[in-house]
C-alpha cells in the first residue's frame, strides 16, 4: 500500500513535498510504513509558524544539526488554521522522536506531526493555546490514521513520552492522555469556567480542602498559585488559559 496516497485520499491534507525548501545533497533514510506503531504529537514552539517557514529553518542548521536536514522534521505539520500538510513521504525516517535512553529506534516506528504554535508545558511558558482548528484537526487525524494502520488508543504519543517534557504542550497533552484512557478528550470532569468546578478540580488534586460554594476568596487563589507553582506556570493566582490548560491535564 501506498501510504502517502492513501491518507491523502482520506483527509484533507496539502499535499507539499514537491514545493517545500530542501538542503542539496540531503535525503531521509526510508522506513516501512505498514510497520509504523504510532504517531508521535509535537509543537514547534514558534509564535508565527508556518510550512514555508520551518523549511527555512530545517534546511539551515537548527536545534538539531547545525548542516541543516533533509527537510522538515515531521511527517505532517498542522498550522493555526487547521490547514494539515504532508511534508514528507510517510516513509521518511525523519528525526522526530528518537531518544537515546529508550530502547530501538522511534524514528522508525512513530510517525511525527507537528502542530504550529508556542504552547505551555511543564517547565516551560509559551505564549499561545492550540486553536480549536488544530484540537479538531488533531481528532481527525488520530482517527484516520487509527484505522489505516488499525491502532488502538493507546498508540498516540506526544514528545513528553521521548525526553521532552514541555512537548507538546499541556493542551495536546491533555488530549494524548484521555485518547489513550479511552475517554472523550471534549467532556471535562468540571465545569472550570465556573468558581464551583475550579473548587472541585483543585480539590480533586488536593489543593483545596475547603467547601465547593462558589465564593473565590484568599484561599482559593492560595491553592491555585500552589498548583501553579507545581505544574511550572507563574504563580500570580490568576485562572487563564495557561493554568485551565494545565488543570485540565492534571485531572486527566
């Protein structure tokens, strides 16, 4: 089977390989594609991300290899818009996951997809969230490819799980870990828009043992800058994007 072919049949994918800048002289080594066990999730940690312009930046030399690769990095990249694009045969080995410290070659077995944005994760502090565009566009892929290649939910990974704690944020983090538990990722346990479900959560993570009555005092912003402090986030006791992004992955 043709693997490109076959997720560009299935999906509205942009279909740029023959487009995109590339480094003279440079190719991937080749994988087996039917014997992928995964996809592997990232985040370009970029405010203004596109295609074009992390092809610039992996044609030159980057964060991993100062003579430049044979192209982007990924599989697939997934802009602001939702847009996907296929950047690379899926039988390209690029360097995406691969760890040392495990085990085999993870290159070989998962497949990347970079998601465009600088987003917060553990340790880390981005200036950006997913948009609802690319948390859609992440299910759609996930699903596709899980039946393409007949995976289960336990095979969808992000760069945390390969040495790289902060990728790919909290958000898609979020959405690996209650694909992976075989739970619907859009049905949050609280309601964290309200005061009662922002008790409740931090109460769940044992921050706050004080009563779920709605009223957001001292204390509340006490437990919460706790809970900011642990999850790596600036403790100004403030509930925004950041800190719902971070509490809704530690409940998950």
């Amino acid at each position: 089977m043709n693997y490109s072919a076959e997720l560009l049949s299935l999906l509205p994918i942009k279909d740029v390989r023959a487009t995109l800048v590339r480094t003279p002289g440079l190719k991937w080594d080749r994988r087996d594609a039917a014997a992928l066990q995964g996809i592997c999730f990232h985040q370009s940690l970029d405010d203004v991300s596109t295609v074009p312009g992390l092809a610039k930046y992996f044609a030159g030399p980057n964060h991993i290899s100062d003579k430049g690769l044979p192209g982007i990095s990924y599989t697939l990249v997934c802009e602001q818009s939702g847009d996907l694009f296929l950047v690379n045969d899926i039988e390209d080995k690029t360097f995406s996951q691969g760890d040392a410290s495990k085990p085999g070659d993870e290159n070989v077995l998962y497949m990347g997809i970079c998601f465009c944005g600088n987003f917060s994760g553990p340790g880390y502090q981005g200036t950006q969230e997913p948009t609802t565009a690319q948390m859609n566009t992440a299910e759609r892929i996930w699903q596709t490819c899980k039946g393409l290649w007949g995976w289960k939910n336990n095979q969808l990974f992000g760069h945390y799980h390969f040495g790289k704690p902060a990728c790919p944020g909290f958000t898609l983090t979020h959405f690996i870990e209650t694909i992976n538990a075989d739970k619907d990722w859009k049905d949050p346990k609280y309601d964290l828009s309200e005061t009662e479900g922002r008790q409740g959560a931090l109460n769940e993570l044992g921050y706050w043992g004080g009563p779920i009555d709605g009223n957001w005092g001292p204390e509340c912003r006490l437990a919460l800058t706790q809970f900011q402090k642990k999850a790596g986030l600036q403790a100004d006791g403030v509930w925004g994007p950041k800190t719902n992004a971070a509490v809704v992955t530690a409940l998950g």
